[in-house]
C-alpha cells in the first residue's frame, strides 16, 4: 500500500472491468481499507463519498462484482479492477453505468441553450 498514491482524502478512482468480455463497467473510488477488502475477501469494496462509508457492491442488491485480478496504474495512483459481475452493475438496472453516449451534437446542444 505505500506504493500507492492516494488523493489528499486518502481515495483513489477504481475501474471496473468485465474480466471476461473486457467491457467497462464502472468507475467508483476506493481508499486503503477497501481496497485492502477487496484483496481480501476476493468481492469489491468501495468507499461511498456521498455517505462517507464503505460499501460493499452487491450488498444490498446482490449483484456482487467477484475479483479476478487487481491492477495498478504507471503512476499507481488509479486502480483498475477486473471482475465478474454477478448481475447488472449499474444502479439503473443496466449492465454497465456507462450507456449514455454523448456526440458533438450534444455540446452543440449545450451551446444553445446557453444563449
């Protein structure tokens, strides 16, 4: 863990990844305790910056996300989490959170309304 760069509130950003198909699923934040968790037990843990926890994904839903490996980034200051999901991740019911595409139509968009 002293290898690790975690920002001044002591978090750092964890992608998740299919470990099977390679998609992305999501990305959450992870400090010493939860990550030290989800080496661990073998199921990811988070830390919720919204309700200042950990939470442990899956646990009120059941739709766990299962290690396979733990990767740290050249700078080791992100974590990239390869798992199986056990369910859809998103809380939306979606199987990844990110299936919202957004195209230059969209900052155009944005533009006008602007104006």
């Amino acid at each position: 863990m002293r290898e690790l760069s975690f920002d001044e509130k002591g978090l750092m950003p964890a992608i998740v990844q299919d470990a099977d198909t390679g998609e992305v699923l999501m990305l959450a934040y992870m400090n010493e305790e939860s990550l030290r968790r989800t080496l661990l037990s073998g199921e990811v843990w988070f830390y919720s910056r919204r309700r200042q926890e950990l939470w442990h994904k899956g646990e009120t839903s059941g739709n766990r996300l299962i290690v396979r490996e733990v990767w740290r980034d050249c700078d080791s200051d992100t974590i990239l989490v390869r798992a199986r999901p056990l369910g859809p991740v998103c809380h939306t019911g979606n199987k990844t959170c990110f299936f919202q595409r957004l195209s230059k139509g969209d900052i155009e968009a944005g533009h006008q309304a602007e104006a």
